[in-house]
C-alpha cells in the first residue's frame, strides 16, 4: 500500500509539473477532472507539494480543498491499514 501511494504521489506530483510548464507554453494542458482524479487515487500526498512547488492552481479554492482533503483521507486510510492489518 505505501509503495501504491508512494508512486502514485510521484506521478501526481510530475503531472502538476507538465501541466504548469505546458500552461506557460500555452500548449495543451492536461484536463483539471484529471488532476483531482489523481489526487483522489491517492496522489494527494504529490499533489500538495506539486502546488507549492510549481506555484499551480493555488489560486483555485476547490484544488485547495481536494487536496487538502484528499491528504486528510489518504492519511486516515493509510492510518487505518497500518493499524488494522
């Protein structure tokens, strides 16, 4: 399960990159829907940093509640897993 959250933050956290540069590029970007579905999968762990990091979508309140969120839930499930099996 670490391993899971721990590539899945990776790539969450790559993914905030490409998009950042892409946006100061004007290129195609990679869908908002996707970025929160990474966070959900578990990526919220790569996400925040991603944010703070690449100064991306911190202006946005509900990136900021997902991921703050999403962090809250991982960590409980993580929590929860470790104490439980």
């Amino acid at each position: 399960m670490l391993i899971y959250y721990t590539a899945l933050s990776i790539l969450t956290f790559l993914a905030w990159g490409v998009d950042k540069s892409r946006a100061r590029a004007r290129r195609w970007r990679i869908p908002e829907r996707r970025l929160l579905t990474l966070v959900w999968l578990g990526g919220a762990f790569g996400a925040l940093p991603g944010m703070l990091f690449f100064h991306h979508k911190t202006r946005k309140t509900y990136f900021w509640t997902s991921v703050v969120t999403g962090c809250l839930v991982h960590a409980a499930a993580l929590y929860y897993f470790q104490t439980h099996f």
